[in-house]
C-alpha cells in the first residue's frame, strides 16, 4: 500500500514540475513541430465561440502531459545513468577482488570468472568459460567440491572445504572454497581464497 502511495505522490509531483513549467512558457521549437498537427484540431475547435474554452482546457491538459512525459524521460535517463555507473563500479570490484570468484553449474562448468580466479588457475579468462573447475582439481579435491555443492543446493550450513588447485606453471596451490546459491537456478557462487603451495 505505500509503494501505492508512493506512486501517487510521485505522479502528483511530476504533476506540479509540469504545470509550473506550462505556465512559465517553456516549450522547445521540437514540442511545437510535433503538437502541429493537434493544434490544427484545436485551432478549428478554438475557432467557434461555443467549444473555443474547452479548446483552451484541451490545449493546456496536453501541454501538462506531454511536460510530464518528459519529465519521466529525463527521470529515466538519471536512473539508466547512474545504473550505468553502478554497474562498471561493481564489475570493477567483482574483477579486482583479492578472492576468486567463479559462477558454476551443477557440473562445476565455469559460467562467469573473475580476474582473480583466472590467475589462480593459470590461464587467461576467455580460456577458462565453459570448461568444469573439476578439471584443474586433484580427484579426491573434485569430490570434495561436489559435496560443498550439494550441502548447498540442499539447503546446509555451508562449511568451507580446502581443494587441491592444479594450475598451470604453479603447481598445487591449496585453496579455501565456499559456495552459496546463485540466484540464477541451477548455478553456484564460489568463492576461493588461495592458501599457498601444498599437497606436494
């Protein structure tokens, strides 16, 4: 009911902005060109003594309205704007993260890698998309990572588990691994803190 509310003193507000900036006289040389045709219609309306006030109510109803469709424009440029920035921001800090971040499917296909990840496991991101973390695990540490998942996926306190990393010109490298669900269904959000060399 307030999101109702909200709405209501919303529209009221753009109301108000569009009726100020009517009554100030403020229309670009674009709103005439495309209102041409509507005053043409006005114009003859206007033009008879007995529907020339409804004209004029008609008239100023269209010039509020079409105020508070550019109002709600610009509105919506500002929020695509800033949701723009907020997106590069967050990317930003999803690629730099010191932790690894993967999103990973129930066979452990890597769906979306950080920068981070990418050097844990010794090849370049574009590389690692579409190919089972699985495959740069020792055996028993595959295991051990479909056990997390599946403590996830039913529900479980997830409790990190170590893995015994196989990366390409660093040897094994042992790594901390939580997981939770991704919001997309079916997919993982793993996180994986490098522990240093091990199990050699």
């Amino acid at each position: 009911m307030s999101s109702y509310l909200a709405g209501l003193d919303r529209q009221a507000n753009l109301r108000q902005r569009a009726e100020t900036r009517v009554s100030a006289g403020s229309r670009t040389v674009g709103d005439l060109a495309n209102a041409s045709a509507a005053l043409g219609v006005l114009l003859e309306l206007a033009s008879s003594p007995s529907t020339a006030s409804d004209a004029l109510a008609l008239l100023h109803e269209l010039q509020v309205h079409q105020v508070e469709l550019d109002l709600q424009d610009e509105e919506l440029r500002s929020a695509r704007d800033e949701l723009e920035v907020a997106l590069r921001r967050q990317t930003a800090l999803y690629d730099h993260a010191p932790v690894g971040y993967l999103t990973i499917d129930a066979g452990t296909v890597m769906h979306e890698i950080n920068l981070t990840s990418a050097r844990l496991l010794g090849r370049a991101r574009e590389e690692l998309l579409g190919t089972a973390l699985s495959r740069f695990l020792a055996p028993r540490s595959a295991d051990d990572l479909q056990a997390l998942l599946a403590r996830v996926r039913d529900g479980r306190l997830d409790q990190p588990c170590s893995l015994l990393l196989k990366a390409r010109e660093r040897g094994l490298r042992v790594v901390h691994a939580t997981a939770s669900m991704d919001p997309v269904a079916g997919r993982f959000l793993v996180a994986l803190v490098d522990m240093g060399a091990g199990g050699g």
